[in-house]
C-alpha cells in the first residue's frame, strides 16, 4: 500500500515532481519513540484498577472510595493529575457533567460525569483533536447498579489507553492541542459524549476528529477466530449534519464514502500501515457494528468527525453479562480474557495518529473542485491563518479512482492555495488536499465541497 506521507510515483502521470529538496520528510523518528513508549504493563495495571471498583455502573456508588462509578472517576481525575504533574503541568484536568433523567436507562435524576484532560498546543491551541474511552460498565440488566460488573474489556481496556496515550503524549510538545477522554453514560445511551459535544459547541472547540475507542483488548472471538493482528475503524459515510442543499451537491459530485470521518479512518488505516509492526486497519463502511452504538456517534451527530476503533472479533459472552459460569462455558468480562499486548497495540495506534494530527498544519479548508468537459482538474482551497500556520511547508494534492477504498496517488505541489492537475479527467476520479507539514505530518485528505469540509 503506498504511503500518504510520501508522493507516488503515479503522480508522475500529472507533470513533472516538484524538486527534492522542497519535499517534507516522509517519515517523523518521533512517531517511532511514541509507538515504543507504550506499555502493556502500565495498561495492565490500568485496567486492573479499573475492574476492581466492582462496578462503574453510571447508576452505581458515587460516595464511596473503593467501589462505583465516583470512585472510578476520580481514580482517573487524579491519575491525569499525576500525569500533569510529571509534565510541569502540561494538562487542565476537568469533570464535564450534566443531569439526566426520565430516560429508559436513567428514570431518576443523575449526575453524569466525564473526565476531560486538555493538552495545550503551541501553535493552534484552539484546534483540537481527541481519544476517548468509556467509564462505565453493566451487566446484564442495564439498570443493575450494584451487581459486581468489572468491565475488564467493555471498557477499562479502551481508558487505560487513553490514560496510556496521555502519559505518552504529555512529554512532547504539538502544535495543537489533544483532549483525552473518560466519557461516562456510554452503556445508558451515549450521555456522556452527548454532554461533552455540547461543551464543546458552546465553547468553540474546534475538534476535528474523535478517536473513540470500545473495547480494544479481546482477541479470541465468538466466531472462533485468534486474532492478534487486526483492529477495526468504523465511519460514517455521509455527515449526519448534511442539509438538503448539501445533499443534492452530493448527489452530483460524489462524498457518499468520503466524509470527514471516512477519511480520518483512511488516515488511521496508512498511520498503521507505516508506524505499527504487524497491524492492519479493517476500515468498516459503517457508523458502528450492526444495530448498535459508541461514543463517537454524539460528536458524529452534532458535525464533528468522529471514528470508533476496536478489536475485530468480539466475544459477546463477555459483554452486558451477570458474571457466571453455564454448562462449562464463562459469561462476563473479566480481566483474564484481555490480552494486555493487543491492547497495547492499539493504544500505539491512538498515539501515533493523535500525535501526527496535532502536529499537522491547520487542515485544508473550502476546498473546490473544477474541471468539467475539460482534459484537466484544479484543486483550490483556503489559505489558513498564518499565526495557526507556522509550521505549513504545503500540500499534497490525492485523487484514486471512484472504486478504491484508499487514496492511491499523491503529488507534492508546494505552499500554494490552488493547483492543475493536467490530464487527469475529473470524471474518472475522486480528488483531495492534505496539508504538510515541514516536518511531513500531513493533516487527513480533505475531500472538496461540503461532503468532505472538518469545518473552519
């Protein structure tokens, strides 16, 4: 697969390359250490901690030091504080909650509380990009708040890689800014992340991708499969803020599988490509699995790209279950069943993508499309702001043709805010802009019109 920190040599087809010494790198060593930096031990420990709170229902023990859902969430307010702490204070550690009730999962009014960790950028502190994972855990009866629920999997796994990713993260320096993440109310109904998107409207928080991770530790699966070596990216397809006027732009330029989030799982996909050893991205033309739901559907839902990244085989068993054993067989997630490693894994995934998005240029915005009845296509888009844009090299210009799921040629045009490509017929293909950085990190393709637009 070809790399989408480097041009292909199919770009040739398009004119002459630009020369080599106005190309960014290809590679950051940086992204190397950070993938190295992650470790089992620690998020074994994490997840540990995490199940042995009894349970992290949302309608559990709130007083309590060693058990329930207060216990958990000011165990991990405090772990980002020690993590602050180590960094010279590197991160503004914050509950973001709201009450809710007269809901089927939540009847009787209830705080509902996550746990937010800002790491500040340098350059473009106002843009965001974020990881998340989930507080709390059930059994089988979703309003039992007290049964012993440990959550080894679904999903102390997927917060003890935020965790992981923040102590990681904090010791170097971007030039934009990363939340990570401990979203509570997920198994009532994504309350939490509900609750956290709307702090983020109100406060203008330019996020342009959530990484929402559920479940990031099982490798055997129900199916029967052992697999160690794959992690899914589910997206949605087509924004779900999408107005009828951008519709019908869409219905005759394209955007169906190239909204924001589908790209940021393209992105995703050539991060493990080129940084993780022995990991591929199974990207899911899908919101979700099959009927159900996670957390980076609020952010979805209200314009801000979101994906969900995960194991590839489940075992149900082990999920939403009363902990027992039937005719043999284990119900409940409980913490033998996680593989610490494969956790890890993903975890470096998360890192390796966050630290890359934040170290890009701001992203391209207003892109444009021509080239009708022509034998030519032209890009154009904005020119950012120069203060947020201190470290823009250029961009790379991607097209692949309408049946390819990845973007399979590139070429390097240089600080420019419009490019031709000549002889490419824009009937034949999709087209995109990525921004570069001087150091190569590039910002995910940017497909044109508002299909494809992360916002200003």
């Amino acid at each position: 697969m070809k790399t989408m920190f480097a041009a292909s040599a199919l770009a040739l087809l398009a004119g002459a390359a630009a020369s080599a010494q106005d190309v960014p790198p290809s590679e950051l060593p940086m992204i190397r250490d950070i993938v190295a930096d992650v470790s089992a031990d620690r998020i074994e420990a994490d997840i540990r901690r995490l199940a042995d709170f009894g349970t992290r229902h949302t309608l559990s023990e709130t007083e309590s030091d060693t058990s329930g859902i207060g216990a958990a969430r000011r165990w991990i307010f405090e772990e980002f504080e020690r993590i602050s702490a180590d960094c010279g204070g590197c991160l503004e550690v914050m509950y973001i909650s709201d009450t809710i009730s007269g809901q089927t999962r939540i009847p009787e009014p209830t705080e509902v509380v996550s746990v937010v960790a800002i790491q500040r950028g340098t350059m473009d502190p106002d843009r965001y990009v974020a990881m998340s994972g989930d507080i709390d855990s059930r059994v089988t009866d979703p309003l039992d708040g007290t049964s012993d629920s440990p959550g080894a999997n679904d999903n102390a796994s997927g917060m003890a890689g935020v965790i992981e990713a923040a102590r990681v993260l904090s010791q170097y320096d971007f030039p934009g800014s990363i939340i990570y993440m401990g979203l509570a109310g997920e198994e009532q109904g994504l309350f939490g992340g509900q609750i956290v998107a709307a702090h983020a409207l109100e406060n203008d928080w330019r996020i342009k991708a959530v990484l929402n991770n559920d479940m990031i530790g099982n490798i055997a699966g129900i199916d029967g499969v052992i697999d160690n070596s794959t992690a899914r990216v589910f997206s949605e397809g087509t924004r779900a803020v999408e107005t009828p006027e951008e519709a019908r732009i869409r219905r005759f330029t394209g955007g169906e599988v190239d909204s924001p989030s589908r790209n940021l799982a393209r992105y995703i996909d050539r991060v493990a490509d080129e940084y993780i050893p022995n990991l591929d991205v199974m990207m899911v033309y899908r919101l979700d699995r099959f009927g159900r739901g996670g957390h980076h559907r609020p952010f979805n839902d209200v314009g801000i790209p979101g994906v969900r990244i995960m194991e590839t085989h489940e075992h149900y068993d082990r999920q939403h279950q009363d902990l027992r054993n039937e005719d043999g067989r284990h119900y409940g997630d409980t913490i033998e069943y996680v593989d610490f490693d494969y956790a890890a894994r993903l975890t470096s995934l998360n890192a390796a993508s966050l630290a890359l998005l934040a170290s890009a240029p701001p992203f391209p915005a207003n892109v444009t499309l021509e080239g009708a009845v022509s034998p030519d296509t032209t890009l154009s888009w904005s020119a950012p702001d120069a203060a947020q844009a201190g470290n823009l090299a250029g961009y790379r210009v991607y097209w692949r043709l309408t049946d390819e799921n990845q973007w399979t040629y590139s070429r390097w045009v240089g600080n420019v805010t419009s490019f031709t490509l000549e002889n490419v017929v824009i009937d034949n293909y999709y087209f995109g802009v990525a921004s570069v950085a001087a150091n190569g990190a590039e910002s995910p393709v940017v497909f044109p019109g508002p299909a494809g637009s992360f916002g200003d």
